[in-house]
C-alpha cells in the first residue's frame, strides 16, 4: 500500500472541551437524581453517537487495508446517520430530522474522500475534501444551534471541530501503520463524542423539561 507523502491536516482545537463541558453540561453522569425519561434519553445518545466513532473506525481500519468488507461497513454506518436523524425527528419533527440525516451523510461521504485521497497521496484531493469536511461541520452546528438555544454554535462547532481534528489524527496514523498511537487517539475519539452526546441530551431536556418531569 502506497502511503500518503503526507499527513492528512490536523486542526487542533486544545481548549474546546474545557469550554464545552462549563457551556453545554459536556460528560454529565447519570445519577439517581436524573428522571427515567433523562437517562434513556442520554443511554439512546450515547449509543448512537458511539455507533458513529465505532463504524466509522471500522471502515478507516478496512480502507486502509483494502478490505473488501469496507462497502458494507460504509453502507452500515450511514445508516447510523439516518438512526440519528430520527432520534432528533422525535423532539424537532421530521423535516430537521432529514435535514440532520443528510448533513451528517455529507460528513461521512466527505470523510471516505479523505481517507481515499490519503491513501493515494493525492494533497490537493485531501485538501479540499478537508476544506470540505469543515464547511459541513460548520453546517451542522448552524442547524444544531437554531434548532435549540442551549447549543451555542460556536460550542458545538468547537465540539465538530475537535472531533474531526481527531478523526483525522486517527485516520493518518493508521494510513502510517502506527497502530499504537492510532488505538489511543480512538480512546480520545471515544471519549470526545461521549461527552458531546451528552451535551447535546442536556440541552433537550433544558428545552423540553416538561418531557422529563
């Protein structure tokens, strides 16, 4: 395999989290205080936000090694972008819930670009699919924050942000066979996307509080 002649651009946002969890409520345990209805709410984020980091290391992991099994995955994880529409859809009606389905499939078709230029070494591919890549978090988090008062854009943008900054630092190191490092950035990947989960599960029940009572 052909490896890229150079990294995939990191952009690295290091006071992100700390501003998110004094913000949005980033990493709030689940305790005996939270409703029934609070918990499952953040049981069914946490989940389907983590499916997202998990399928979409997955599929880094087979395109990186040319593994056939990469389109099924690719297929698997975008329907993972349609099972987070719908759990939007539930509080935002159907219309926001397509409208995130289709923002969060553009980051993932983009992301497949990335790791496709990456691997063939092509820079400017990788370029503009990076420039891409941000332009449609940027997207996201203007939907986001519309939709709800308690996400900040500039916060949820800083969250995106740093999960691509890592996503990308994952995807290059395992384009470079640096299995090591490439397991323990997926540990931070994992954790960042846990803690957006339930920043994005506070504001929802700060919106609707009348659903959790």
């Amino acid at each position: 395999m052909k490896r890229p002649t150079r990294t995939i651009p990191i952009v690295l946002f290091l006071t992100v989290i700390a501003c998110t969890a004094s913000t949005m409520g980033a990493g709030t345990p689940m305790t005996a205080s939270m409703s029934t209805g609070s918990q499952q709410l953040h049981d069914t984020m946490r989940k389907l936000w983590s499916d997202h980091v998990v399928w979409t290391r997955l599929y880094i992991v087979e395109a990186a090694s040319n593994n056939p099994a990469s389109q099924s995955t690719l297929d698997r994880l975008m329907r993972n972008q349609e099972d987070i529409g719908n759990a939007v859809a539930t509080y935002y009606g159907a219309a926001a819930g397509s409208k995130l389905t289709d923002l969060l499939k553009q980051h993932i078709s983009i992301a497949g670009e990335l790791v496709g230029a990456a691997k063939a070494g092509d820079n400017a591919k990788v370029a503009d699919a990076d420039r891409r890549w941000h332009a449609n978090a940027e997207d996201i988090a203007t939907f986001l924050s519309g939709a709800n008062p308690n996400w900040p854009k500039a916060t949820v943008l800083g969250m995106l942000n740093q999960h691509l900054a890592l996503t990308t630092q994952e995807a290059t190191q395992r384009l470079h066979g640096q299995y090591a490092e490439d397991d323990a950035t997926f540990d931070k990947v994992y954790n960042e996307i846990i803690a957006m989960a339930d920043a994005l599960s506070d504001g929802i029940v700060k919106q609707f509080p009348s659903k959790f009572a």
